[in-house]
C-alpha cells in the first residue's frame, strides 16, 4: 500500500540555520503531498502541498518541491526561527478513493536562540 | 470563522469501558474524517465520512469501533469494552467537497487504565 518515510528526529538547530526535512513517498500513480505541522499544544495544520509533478509548494518561509524521479518532497527553509519548533509530518493522499491522509512519523524540530 | 471542535478534550476511563469522542466540523465541510494519533503507531486513518455515509471504514482497527455521522456535521466515534492500547489521541478534520484540504480538530486525548 501506500506509505511515506520522514527522516527521524528530533533535530536541533540554532536559530538561522538551514533546514531539511527529507521526505519520500511509495504510491501507485502520482498522489497529491503535504506537509502538516503541529505546534507544542495545538492541533494539525496544513503548511504546504503540492498537487503534481514539479509543483513546488510554499508558505511562511517554507518550501518542498514534489520530484516524481526521486519520489520525494524534501521540507527545506533558509533561515530558521525559534517559532518553527514544532513537529512536522510527510503526507500522501492516493489517486484513488477516499482522500485520506498517509502520514509519515513526524519529525520533531527544536530551534535554539 | 470557527474551525474543527471536539469534545471531550481529555477522556480517562477504566479498561471496559465504552466511550464516545464528538467531532463539529466546520459548516458546510461534506468531508469527515478521524484519524489516530498513538506514540507506537504515528498517524492512522481510521474513517472517513462524506455526508452521512461512510465509504471507507478501512481504518477502523476492530469491530469495538464504530462511528456514525447525523445530519451531514456531527461525527461521533464509540469505543466499546476500552482495552489499554486504545489510548492515544483521536483527531478528527473536516474539508470541502472535493478539496483535498483537511482541517484538523485540536484532538481527544484518550487514556484507558
């Protein structure tokens, strides 16, 4: 069935930093992808999606870019701030059926002043 | 406007136990879904609804669970004879017809002793 793998976390970086979050995906045909953020004591929010090959998607700094070749959907930001501290989870939803989310495990991201 | 709401937020009950977590979706959002959250598990799916009619029941890992959606909103998802490894925070997220875009609930946070 479909899946999708998130590198393991936590990660840490310091404020300013660059950061990557790799994501890749297994599906049948090309599914839309996502990347959900969930901040300390809130719930699941949409960050960025990305609905066809080479799409790229964005939003508060944040950019991954849907690469049908290596079948991934890398999370990358220039300049991290402390306020990104949170835990990032990798989505799919497949061509077929219902539009349900296949999550990855989620990464955990803490930004130090 | 207001988004996802589920109650309770915290549910502690004893093993064989039945208990029912609420889903509000937001108004005019055909689409409903739960999901579970668990530290063993990550992010499951467990059911979706469009309307009053559920599709995919794909998720749901027993025959303990059910869930039953009314008059297009409300969602309520039961858990019959609670066994400890249902413990784990149950989210549900609502979306328009045909988006692919799903609002998340801030979660029911389920222990089971």
């Amino acid at each position: 069935g479909d899946s999708v793998t998130q590198m393991e976390g936590p990660v840490t970086l310091s404020e300013e930093a660059f950061l990557t979050i790799n994501c890749t995906y297994t599906a049948t045909g090309y599914p839309s992808l996502f990347w959900y953020v969930q901040y300390p004591g809130e719930g699941l929010q949409l960050l960025l999606k990305a609905t066809k090959a080479d799409d790229k998607g964005s939003n508060k700094g944040f950019e991954a870019t849907y690469r049908k070749e290596t079948t991934s959907f890398h999370l990358e930001k220039g300049s991290v701030q402390v306020s990104d501290s949170a835990v990032y989870f990798c989505a799919l939803t497949p061509i077929q059926g219902a539009q349900k989310l296949v999550f990855g495990q989620g990464t955990r991201l803490t930004i130090n002043p | 406007g207001a988004g996802v709401s589920q109650s309770p937020s915290n549910k502690v009950t004893e093993k064989g136990k039945d208990v029912e977590l609420r889903c509000d979706p937001i108004s005019g959002h055909t689409a409903l879904y739960w999901y579970r959250q668990s530290l063993g598990q990550g992010l499951e799916f467990l059911i979706y609804f469009q309307g009053n009619s559920a599709p995919d029941k794909s998720g749901l890992p027993s025959d303990r669970f059910s869930a039953e959606r009314t008059g297009g909103s409300v969602s309520t998802l039961t858990i019959q004879r609670t066994q400890q490894e249902d413990s784990a925070v149950y989210l549900c997220a609502s979306a328009r017809g045909g988006s692919e875009t799903q609002y998340f609930g801030p979660g029911t946070r389920l222990l089971v002793l």
